[in-house]
C-alpha cells in the first residue's frame, strides 16, 4: 500500500487475502499435462453426479461448483470428469501455508486454497502489503506451479472482495479511504453470504448494487432481513472490524459449503456431504483431536437453517464411522421439504485440542 507509515499511524491494519485459482481442477492440470487448456471438472460425471470444482476453461461454458454432471455436460459437450484427490490438494495446502508463514504468523485459513494475512507487521520487515502479496504469489508459482489471487485492503471484507476482482492470477488493492467507493460499484451478489436467492430477494426490493443498499437506513434493513442487517448495513460502507484470528479456543473442528446452485437430489446430496466429510476430516487429522458429537447443518433455500446431531459415548473412531454418522444424519432428513443452498459437518465435544491456530470463526469451505 502506499503512505504505509501514515496507514499505521491511524490504526489501519493491512490483510491480505489470498485464493488459489480454480484450486482443485488447477492441480489436476499441473499432475496431468493432458489436460492442460481442456475444461475440466472435478467430480461425479455419471447421471447422479455433481461438480465439486470445474477449471476456468468449464467455466467459460457456464459449469459451475455443486451443478450436476449431466447439466455440466450439456453445457460442455467437450467437458472432462476426474476424480478428486484429497490427498494431493492437501499437500499443495500445507506448502501455500508454509508460504503464507514465512512472512507472518498471523494467518487465517478459510480452506485448504483461500487464507487471511494480517501483514500490519510482517517477519521480513519489508513493510508494503502490497509487495507482500506479490512476493507470496510468486513464491506459490515458483513451489508448486499453480496461479494464486490476492487481495489487499485495511479489513477482512474489502480484501476478500479485492481477490475476486481480477482473478484468475490476479492482485487488486483497496487503499484507504476506497473502501466505500469500491462496494458501492459492486452487485450485491459480490457480498460474502449473499447467494442467489438473497440476491434474488433483494432486486425485488430495489437493492442491486452496493449503492443501493447503502442508501437503506438500518432500521428498514432489520425490518426485512433480521439479525442479517447490521452486516448488510456495515458491507454497504466497506466496513470490517473482524480481525485475523490466527490463535483462538477451539469448541468444534468443521467446515461447510455453499452451492452454486440450490440442491435436492439424495444422491447429489450425498456427493456433497462426502465432499465436506473428506476436508473437515483432514482438519481433524491435522489437529490430532477427537470428538464425540457430529452435527449436520442445512440452510434451505428460504435461508430457514436446520441442524442435526449425535453423540457417542466415545470419540468417534476414525473418518469412515464420521462419515456414516454424517451420512445417517441426512439420510434421515431424506426427502427435503426444500432444496439447500448450504451445508456443513462439525465434531464437537473435543478433547486433546484446547487451542485452534487455523480455522476461521464460520469454517467456509472454498472449493473452486
């Protein structure tokens, strides 16, 4: 950032936020040179499977995270399915986060491609966050071959949303006093926890950019979006006081997913869950802990939010017997009054683990 000096006399932090590009299809390109430049698509290609991540060639084609894999095909006739490979996705995460540690401790990983950096003041001492970002994007590139966009700005919100603008292999920066200026031109669909129902609902009230919902006072946003309108109010203004959370207590491990598009089917369900069942165990594993409770969290597409547990009178024993009881959870909840547009698994009821230096306070899977 420029005028860092005058940025730290005035209590601003600098966050960088960093998102590997098309993460999963990305390192099934690098492993495999056959299908460098073809849009592929990582995930179930049969009749009752679903994408779980599709690179930026799919993309042009309109094949998105969560679609089924017959809706994926239509739209690309040329599109090809490869299995995922958690192991391999978590061994490029665990070098990026060896990266993101060589310049500061303060790191906040959202999944295993997308993490949050507080570089207000970085191990190097190089000072700019801006040739932070450059530097770890380079290092990302020159250490496993894949294209990493970051974000930088003076909040957590702003950053993330800075990420996404010029992506893939991207940097955009969100200097002070821009904030505002930069949401305000946004199309609310941009806003972290804005899906398309949300952004569906909003255009019937008039609100399509960041603009227009900047000029809703707070108590008509509480009167039609709940306990939702202070961050609405909040986001409107490029406001953000969260701070990176590198070291907090830890009650849960989990993670959840929000679908690109709204689903119903058992067996795109059950893709789905075996999707979030393979990284929220892997952050079990990483942490060496066990717990006794497995919930399941569905939020439908009338945004009602249901969840449902168990627990065992024992830890649970290993990813296979989390991931029936994780199964047997939804499988109970079978058929849905309503397709979701979000879902997410949590063990709680830890032991072995009084601090959690990583996860983020929502747990967000980013698959793409």
């Amino acid at each position: 950032m420029t005028d860092e000096a005058d940025d730290e006399a005035a209590g601003l932090r600098k966050i960088i936020h960093v998102d590997m590009d098309a993460f999963f299809a990305s390192v099934e390109q690098r492993d495999n040179p056959e299908l460098r430049g073809k849009p592929v698509a990582v995930g179930g290609g049969g009749g009752r499977g679903v994408v779980a991540a599709a690179s930026y060639e799919a993309r042009q084609f309109g094949v998105r995270s969560a679609m089924p894999g017959v809706t994926a095909r239509r739209l690309c006739p040329d599109l090809v399915f490869v299995r995922a490979r958690f192991d391999a996705y978590q061994e490029v995460s665990r070098q990026i986060r060896a990266v993101f540690r060589a310049f500061t401790p303060h790191v906040e990983p959202l999944s295993l491609d997308e993490a949050y950096l507080d570089v207000t003041e970085d191990l190097q001492g190089i000072g700019s966050a801006t040739r932070i970002a450059e530097l770890i994007r380079a290092r990302i590139k020159a250490e496993t071959g894949l294209t990493a966009s970051a974000g930088v700005s003076y909040n957590k919100f702003l950053a993330k949303l800075a990420s996404d603008q010029n992506k893939p292999d991207g940097l955009c920066v969100i200097r002070p006093g821009e904030g505002a200026a930069f949401v305000q031109a946004l199309p609310v669909r941009r806003f972290h926890g804005i899906g398309p129902r949300g952004a569906e609902k909003m255009a019937r009230l008039g609100i399509v950019t960041g603009a227009d919902l900047a000029a809703k006072d707070l108590a008509w946003l509480r009167q039609n979006f709940g306990s939702f309108a202070d961050y609405l109010y909040r986001a409107a203004r490029g406001i953000d006081l969260r701070p990176v959370r590198a070291n907090r207590i830890r009650k849960s491990l989990g993670g959840e997913r929000t679908f690109g598009e709204d689903i119903s089917s058992g067996p795109a369900l059950r893709e789905a869950l075996d999707t979030i069942v393979e990284i929220v165990w892997d952050r079990i594993a990483e942490k060496d802990t066990k717990g006794r409770t497995v919930t399941l969290k569905m939020k439908y597409s009338d945004f009602q939010i249901v969840s449902r547990a168990r627990s065992l009178p024992r830890p649970v024993a290993d990813k296979r017997e989390f991931a029936a009881i994780a199964r047997q959870l939804l499988d109970d909840q079978l058929p849905l009054p309503l397709p979701i547009r979000l879902m997410g698994l949590t063990l709680s009821a830890l032991e072995g683990e009084a601090r959690e230096p990583e996860r983020p306070p929502d747990g967000q899977l980013s698959l793409l």
